[in-house]
C-alpha cells in the first residue's frame, strides 16, 4: 500500500487508505458544498495531495466515487439485489435497470452528471474509478463470467458500456422515464445481445475452426 503522513495513523489497506479519503470526502462536502479540492481533501487526512491523486486522479473521481458509495450502500444493494442471478445478461439487466431507479433523483450525483454553468462538460461515470466501483459490482454477482466467454477485458469494456447506459438513463430518461418492466425491457433488447456477444463469437470461430476440419479431412479422403 502507498501511504504517507495520514496524521499519524497510517491506513493497514488500501482499501482502508480509500475508505478514509472518501468518508474526508463526504466531511467537506457536508460542510463547504461539491466546490471540492482535493487540497482540501488532503489536509483533512494529514496527508500530502500526491498521496491521494496515488487513488484518486482528480477531485471529479472523488465526487463520483463519495457519490457511488454515498446511496444508501448502493454496491451493497445492487449485489444484494441481484443474488443468486448466474446469467450474465439477467444479472447485468438486472443490476442496471435497479441502478437507475435508485440513482434517479439523488441530488448530488445528479450535480455531478449535469453540464456545468460554465459550459464545462459534464463529469463521466466512465471514469476509471467509476468503472473500477462497477467492476466491484460484477465480481460480486453470482455470474462465471469466465464460463460465458468474458475475459478481465471484456467485463472492463461490458462495465464501461453499463456506466454508459446508466449516464445516458440518468441524465436524459425520456419524456416518460421507463420503470420495471418496461425499463428491463428495454435494456434487455439493446444491451443483452452486447453481453451474448462474446460467447456467440466464441463458438462461431470454433464453429469455423470445426468447418475447416472437416473440410481438410474430407479432401484428404
């Protein structure tokens, strides 16, 4: 673990060193508004500022990540939620489709998600402390990823295009925001086939490897 200063008490994990920052995270916020520095953030542990850019690259990162952590236990019940679910497409719609109607409304992420006033852009949940908070979530589903043709690449890239999802349900939900059923319905018809995807290549080139086998064995007849 890389650590330095913390006032004395330097954190056993970093899972701890990361617990501490966001809970200093939530402190200024309570007390100073989102207008976060991560100077701030800093002095508050006892910490010098590189110590915390080691888990964090910018104050945006610490707002999604206090934000994602701040719902309720928000991994907590997703992973809840879904128990017991061992289907990729069932467990990620599933969670998705949860996600959103817990999100919707929350003030402080609805902040982050909204342009800026100065026109700056609007914070991304693809960030990659974002991404590593859902990759969190798919490891604690009930899913062999592995079994189904997801490789760490692949669930990196299936949890940067979940986040995606969410971003663009939060922030736009339509004229008539999309609940239960209809709501997995949707995410069902458009994000399923992207997680079929790598099995049915995987056992389309197999298919072809298979065809060409055949193919050779039969010239050689």
């Amino acid at each position: 673990m890389r650590s330095r200063g913390w006032a004395g008490s330097t954190p056993s994990s970093d899972e701890e060193a990361i617990s501490r920052i966001l809970t200093a995270v939530d402190e200024e916020i309570a007390e100073h508004g989102a207008a976060l520095r991560l100077a701030d953030v800093a002095r508050r542990l006892g910490v010098t500022r590189q110590t915390v850019y080691r888990y964090f690259p910018n104050a945006d990162a610490l707002l999604i990540a206090s934000a994602m952590r701040a719902v309720n236990g928000f991994i907590d019940q997703v992973v809840d939620h879904a128990g017991g679910l061992t289907d990729p497409v069932t467990a990620v719609i599933e969670s998705v489709s949860f996600g959103v109607e817990r999100l919707s409304g929350d003030p402080q992420l609805e902040k982050l998600l909204a342009r800026r006033d100065d026109g700056e852009a609007a914070t991304s949940l693809t960030s990659d402390t974002a991404i590593a908070f859902c990759l969190s979530v798919f490891h604690r589903l009930d899913v062999d990823w592995t079994l189904h043709g997801i490789d760490d690449t692949v669930l990196r890239e299936l949890a940067e295009m979940t986040l995606r999802t969410v971003q663009s349900m939060l922030t736009d939900p339509g004229e008539v925001p999309r609940r239960g059923l209809a709501l997995r319905g949707f995410v069902a018809r458009w994000l399923g086939p992207a997680i079929l995807y790598p099995r049915w290549a995987s056992l389309s080139i197999q298919g072809r490897v298979s065809d060409d086998v055949d193919q050779v064995k039969q010239g050689g007849q």
